[in-house]
C-alpha cells in the first residue's frame, strides 16, 4: 500500500507582533482598540490538538475585520495553563496579527504605538517565516 503526503504552503504575509505584559486579555485588548483606534472584540477560540494524547489547548481570539474581509487584526493570546501557541517566543503574552495590505511604515508605528500603553512591558515585531511554530497562527 502506498503512502501519500501532502505538502502544504501556507501564505505567511502578515504582521506579527509580540507583546509582553501582565494584564488580562480583555484589559490589553481594550488598550490596543484606543491606541490603534481598532474595535477588538472577542471572537471564537483557537483550539489546537496536540500530536500526542492529551486535552487539546484552547487560546483566547480577539478580532477585528476591516472592510473588506481579507484584513483585519487579531490578537491571540500565547499561554494556556500547559501550553504555549508559538513556543520559541515564551517571553510573549499576546500576538497581534496584522492581515492584509501594508507597507513597513504601518509595521513601525503599530509597535511604537503598542509600545506607549503603560502596562506594556516589551512589543518587538516578529518575521512569522521564522518561526517553526508558524502553522498555528494560520486560523
């Protein structure tokens, strides 16, 4: 019997931000919606299984549609009780994802304005095409 693998490319054509802070997810989605003047509101969860036997981790969405539906920004949260979304960034609490057209400008002023809400302690922008973990943040 033969065995077939399917190869996937995945489009990792995004902003992605890492922030760091000790605050709630309701609490810093809040602070992002007034600095970024965008309406994040909670959206569906990410539920990712593990490849071994074990409960699945379940990771807060906040979402923000722009438009026209091919962009927007979501935030998702890092850490569970067991488990991290993208384990080789453990520092961070929180990812924004920036989905659809733009230019390094819009890069550079997103963290800088992530960088002045108080309770902040760290934003760094993050090349997604580095990551080994990089599949989970396709949701």
């Amino acid at each position: 019997m033969s065995k077939f693998t399917l190869d996937v490319e995945y489009d990792f054509d995004f902003i992605l931000v890492g922030i760091s802070c000790h605050e709630k997810d309701y609490r810093i989605s809040w602070a992002l919606r007034e600095k970024l003047n965008i309406d994040l509101c909670r959206g569906e969860d990410l539920v990712i299984h593990p490849r071994k036997s074990g409960s699945p981790e379940v990771y807060a969405v906040f979402e923000h549609f722009l438009e026209d539906n091919d962009s927007g920004f979501f935030m998702v949260s890092n850490r569970t009780e067991s488990a991290f979304l993208i384990p080789e960034h453990k520092s961070f609490d929180y990812f924004l994802i920036v989905r659809g057209a733009y230019d390094s400008e819009l890069k550079d002023d997103i963290v800088k304005r992530i960088r002045e809400i108080p309770f902040v302690l760290a934003a760094l922008y993050i090349d997604p095409k580095t990551l080994k973990s990089r599949q989970n943040l396709i949701f």
